[in-house]
C-alpha cells in the first residue's frame, strides 16, 4: 500500500499548529499571571512563543537584584533580542 506523503504532510501540519497554540496560550497564561496584562493582551501583543520567551527574559532582567546600571548593561547587550518586545510594550503602553 503506497504512503500518501500529502496527505501526511497535511496531517502533521495540523497536528504542530494545534500544539503550537495550545503552547501560545499556555505562555499568554503564565505571562498574565505575572503582569497586569491580560491573556488576550499577551496573545495580541505577543503572538508567537519566541517573542513571549523574549518578554519573559527581559522581565528576569528588570526583576532581577542588582543596581539599575547592572540591569541596562545586560539589556542593552540583548538589545537586538529585545528590541522588538521593548517597541511592542511601549507602543501599547505609552
């Protein structure tokens, strides 16, 4: 019986996606429950997981003990990582 590679490939796909957003809304949960942000404020701002994980380490950072200076220092040298979270927060925010 010869595999329907197509079809397959289809099946897969659908399953990845379903597993993506079921993991999208995971994360829009755990980031509400930290922040005044709400799920559908996560998902809206945040869309796909690289950019909750991104959120998540710049919040380690800002939440982090140690001096303001120490802080910016590690922030600017991930500014490239960071840049795009920083731009979408304070687009809503400010």
């Amino acid at each position: 019986m010869p595999v329907d590679f197509d079809q397959l490939d289809a099946e897969m796909d659908g399953i990845i996606n379903e597993s993506a957003e079921a993991a999208d809304l995971k994360l829009a949960s755990m980031i509400s429950s930290i922040t005044r942000m709400t799920d559908d404020e996560v998902l809206e701002l945040f869309p796909n997981s690289g950019d909750v994980k991104r959120l998540k380490d710049l919040m380690v950072i800002v939440k982090s003990a140690g001096d303001r200076s120490d802080k910016v220092r590690r922030i600017v040298s991930n500014a490239e990582g960071f840049g795009d979270v920083i731009l979408t927060l304070l687009s809503k925010f400010a």
